[in-house]
C-alpha cells in the first residue's frame, strides 16, 4: 500500500503516457482523423520538445532568450547531413544523426553561453535574437546546406508511420527535464533564477549552472531538430527564423512558465490550433489570439489561484 | 584563538572611501558586533569579506587561510556563510529545498545519476531530507517545509535565512541586520535563536545590528564604524557608553 501511494505519481505519468500513445496509434490505424490531422502529430512531438527545453531556460533559470530556433536548426541541419551522408542502414543513420544532432546544437549552446555569463535580462533577449538571426544567414550561404533553396531530399524517417519513435524521444526529452529539475542540479538552477547572489552566497557555481541549463536545452532543441528534418524532408533556413522562436516562447509562457506539463499542453494546443482551423481560414487568426487571450487570463486568474493553492494544501498534508 | 583576521581593510568606489584601515580579530566561538549609523559602511564589510567586493588593500584570513581576491562561492567554501539585510530567499522554492541549496556542497551526485534516477539520487536526496529536517527542526519551520517560502511571515523568513547560512557549514555566520523590521518579542526570540545556534552549532558570529538592546544582550564585543573608519573597538559595555560613539549615533 504503501509502495503503492509512493510511486503513485509516476504510476499517474505513465498511465497517461501510455493512454496517449494508445489512442495516437488507434487514430493511426484506424484513419479516424484526417490526413491533414496525421500530418501535424510529429509537429507536435517537436513542439512539445522545443517548448519543454526551453522551459528550462526561461521557466527555471529565469533568462528570457529569444532564439530557440537557431538551436534547433543547428540541430536539423547537421542531423540531415549525418544521416544523409552515412553509409550506414537508414535507422542506424538516423540515430546518429539523432546525437550528432543534438551534440552540435549543444556546442552552439556552449558558444551562447559565453555571453550568457556576463548579460541578463533584455541584454541577453538581444544577443539570442542576434544569434539566431547569424545562424540563419550562416545557413542561407553555405554552399552544404543548400542555402537559401533549402536542403532537400532528407529520409523521410520520423513521419506518423514511424509515431512510436517520435514519441519514445518525446517522452525521453520530457522525462529528462523533468528529473532534472528535481535534482540537485535543477535545485540550483531554480535557486540562480530566484536570487542569484544567495545562491552564489550559499556556494552554488552559478555560471556552471547557467551554461548546464543552456547547453541541456539546446540539446534537446537539437534533438527536436533532426526529428523535425527527418518528418518535412527539406530544410530551409526560413523555417528557423524570429517567429519560430517567438512560437515557442509562448507556449512556454502560456504553459505558466516554470510548468512541464503547463508548456506540454500549451504547446500541443497552440500547435494543433491553427490546423483544425482551417475550415473557418477568414477566422484563423481571430481564433487564434482569442484563444492566447484566453489562456493568458486563465494564468492570472483568481480560479486557477485557488485551484493551485488547493493542490499545494493537498501536497502538504499528504507529507505530513 | 583568531579564527578572522582582518587587517588594514580599505576599499574606495571612485572618490568615495567607504571602508577605511579596518582591523578585527574574531576568536573562535565569539559573537561579535559590528555597528554603526547608518551608511556607516557596514553591509560594505560583509560584502568584502564575502568576496561580493575586493578590497583596494588589506588582508582577509580566514584560520589563516587568505580570502582577498576569492569568489564569493570560494569563501562559502572556506567557511563563510551569511544573511542579507534585505531577505533574500529563493522566494519560489519550498522552504525545504532552500536549505537543500545551503547543503548543495555537502551533499553530492553527478548529473547523470540526477536524471536517470540511480540508486545514488534516492539515497543522496534521502540523507539530504534528513538533513535539512534536522535543521528546520532547530529553527521550528520543520512544519513549513513543504510550504513556499514566499509565503512564510517575515520572522519565519529571517530564520530560514539563518538555517540556509548554517547549511552550508560555516565556521563563521555573518548576519545582516537580522532584527530588522521585527517587533520586541520578535527580537527577543530571535536573541535566543542567535544564542542557541552559538551554543548547539560552538558557531562564530559577526552581526551587524541597529538595535542596541540586542547588541548588548548578546554581543561580547563590537567594533563601530562611522564613515568607514572604526570609532571604537573593544568589550561591549565599555564601547557603548564611549561618549563618541553616544555622539555618533545621537549627535551632540
């Protein structure tokens, strides 16, 4: 009984991991949505990775950075290339175009967060947006990444057809982070966003953590790179600009920053959103910011107040 | 027994000295008093000896250990820990997890047995709970721990401060001001926390202080600075009723 209540939560997790899954793959199988449906399930998968590790950054470490994106084509980019290039079995490539992937968006993570170290706030909103839009360019002129006509006939390996996949790497880049941050790494993270000079004060290397943040979410970003690759089959720079970031941004925002499950869900919604709003397309943008609008209120309101108050006084008495 | 040796400790902003010629002997075990009107230059001796500021010239030692030109996370290391005038909390953390940051040396695993949940992390994180309970304990939040500590009532919150400091093992406890904006009872309660912590933990105070009841209720001996420079320095019976130092803090 007791084991039972103990692992209770994880059970919960898995159960809706599982319930998830389940339903995907009968959706798959079954044709129960539309084609245009089916097409947006690895989006979504990538999504939810972009908005869970960036969830990192700007929910847990508190640094507002504005080109995610550029992590993530960092990461598409050279997992294509790998994958494309490697004499190797298709699904070997694609795994090593999965880690090749996400050790380069990681590198790049590493050169951001130089100057991660010395800016803060807007500064460092600044310098991200620069960065992306240098790797951009850098990627529009380069003659092996095609330039700005894209890179096109990647493997088209992480399509619905492949969702098992798609989603075990989801729920790897979920899970991770969300140990993570329990941990006593993820402690001092959060200790760094909340007050940086007690940290620093009670002994925590906050320039290590600030660049383990940084270098974690960028591989992750990275990662949900080639996935994103390998569903669409041509990379073109444009795909990776301010906008994509912002896109992120706010589903990390909206997801109540500093909220796993928060940016999950705001990130399948804001993802799906714009698709099954096809049908009313003079509408879609009208929609589309209602709905921002709506769940922006939600995250102030007096009702979700209570409701977390409610849940932090269950939590307490079921530990005492 | 010296266990801080500061000598000659000077640091100027520009043109402004706010911190001149300082010299203070800590023994092992005392509680010591620092003083002074406001502006006096106070927090800027925390700051320096807490490696926030470096000075522009003096000695630092530490049980002989020198701590001019170390950072601040060095000097927690060494063995310095301290409060903050104005609170600073990890205000959106549980009361609990902001002593685990205090024990954040004392208690390691690396970061891939944090995320893959080895055996190490339960066992680690376990012994860290066990930890930091004991500490709340000695501070009465134990009951607060799951509890946010933003949402704490501001006593509670000069004592999580404390509790913090002392986790990460100090032999030297540094406390800013930390009757500040309490009421009398507050303040009597907090004397005998700051006792007890003396006698349970055999820890070296400094304080920094405004209210003289505390100050010469508990303080063996103070050292008051007016405009950087030490007015007095010694037992602290004789020094408050120095006439100068009367003078500093009352005008003529």
């Amino acid at each position: 009984m007791i084991a039972v209540k103990k692992y209770q939560k994880l059970l919960i997790n898995i159960g809706i991991a599982v319930v998830i899954y389940v339903l995907v793959m009968l959706a798959i199988q079954f044709g129960w949505v539309g084609r245009q449906l089916l097409s947006m399930i690895v989006p979504v998968c990538t999504n939810v990775m972009m908005a869970v590790s960036l969830c990192l950054i700007v929910g847990f470490l508190g640094e507002l950075t504005l080109g995610h994106a550029a992590f993530m084509s960092v990461g598409a980019y050279s997992g294509a290339l790998v994958s494309m290039n490697l004499p190797l079995p298709g699904w070997l490539s694609l795994a090593v175009g999965l880690v090749v992937g996400g050790v380069v968006a990681a590198l790049a993570g590493v050169i951001i967060g130089v100057p991660v170290l010395r800016l803060r706030g807007d500064y460092l909103a600044i310098v991200t947006l620069g960065f992306g839009e240098i790797i951009k360019s850098v990627f529009n002129t380069l003659g092996i990444t095609g330039g700005a006509s894209g890179l096109s006939g990647i493997p088209l390996m992480t399509s619905y057809r492949n969702f098992t996949l798609v989603f075990i790497l989801t729920l790897i880049v979920v899970v991770v982070v969300s140990n993570l941050v329990k941990s006593r790494q993820g402690r001092a993270i959060c200790a760094i966003r909340d007050n940086y000079i007690a940290a620093e004060a009670a002994g925590i290397k906050v320039s290590k953590y600030k660049v383990m943040a940084f270098v974690i979410s960028a591989f992750f970003a990275g990662v949900a790179g080639v996935v994103y690759a390998h569903n669409i089959s041509i990379l073109k720079p444009g795909n990776f600009d301010y906008n994509t970031s912002i896109e992120i941004l706010v589903m990390v925002v909206l997801g109540g920053m500093g909220s796993i499950r928060g940016s999950i869900i705001a990130a399948v919604i804001l993802t799906l959103l714009p698709e099954l709003l096809r049908g009313v397309a003079d509408y879609r943008m009208l929609v589309y910011s209602i709905v921002l609008i709506v769940m922006m209120l939600f995250n102030n309101s007096k009702f979700k107040e209570k409701l977390m108050a409610r849940r932090q006084a269950a939590k307490v008495s079921k530990e005492a | 027994m010296a266990l801080l040796e500061v000598r000659n400790l000077g640091i100027s902003f520009g043109g402004l000295r706010a911190v001149d010629s300082l010299d203070m002997t800590i023994d092992q075990g005392q509680l010591y008093g620092l003083i002074g009107p406001n502006g006096a230059g106070k927090t800027t001796v925390f700051n320096l000896l807490t490696g926030v500021y470096r000075p522009t010239e003096g000695i630092i030692t530490l049980d002989g250990q020198n701590l001019v030109g170390k950072k601040t996370v060095e000097i927690n290391k060494a063995g310095i820990a301290r409060t903050f005038q104005n609170i600073r909390l990890f205000k959106n953390m549980s009361v609990m997890d902001n002593v685990k940051i205090g024990l954040h040396n004392h208690f390691k695993y690396n970061l891939f047995t944090g995320i893959l949940r080895l055996p190490g992390y339960r066992k680690v994180e376990k012994s860290m709970d066990e930890r930091a309970m004991e500490l709340l304990k000695v501070f009465d939040l134990d009951k607060e721990a799951g509890n946010m500590a933003a949402n704490l009532p501001y006593g509670k919150q000069r004592k999580l401060e404390i509790a913090r400091a002392l986790a990460t093992e100090p032999k030297l406890l540094l406390l800013d001001e930390p009757a500040a904006g309490m009421n009398p009872n507050e303040t009597e309660e907090l004397m005998k926390t700051i006792q007890f912590v003396r006698e349970k933990f055999k820890m070296t105070i400094l304080l920094i202080e405004h209210d003289m009841k505390l100050v010469s209720g508990i303080c063996e001996e103070v050292t008051v600075l007016n405009f950087g420079t030490v007015l007095a320095q010694g037992k602290t019976g004789d020094v408050l009723n120095d006439p100068r130092v009367v003078k500093a803090y009352l005008g003529e």
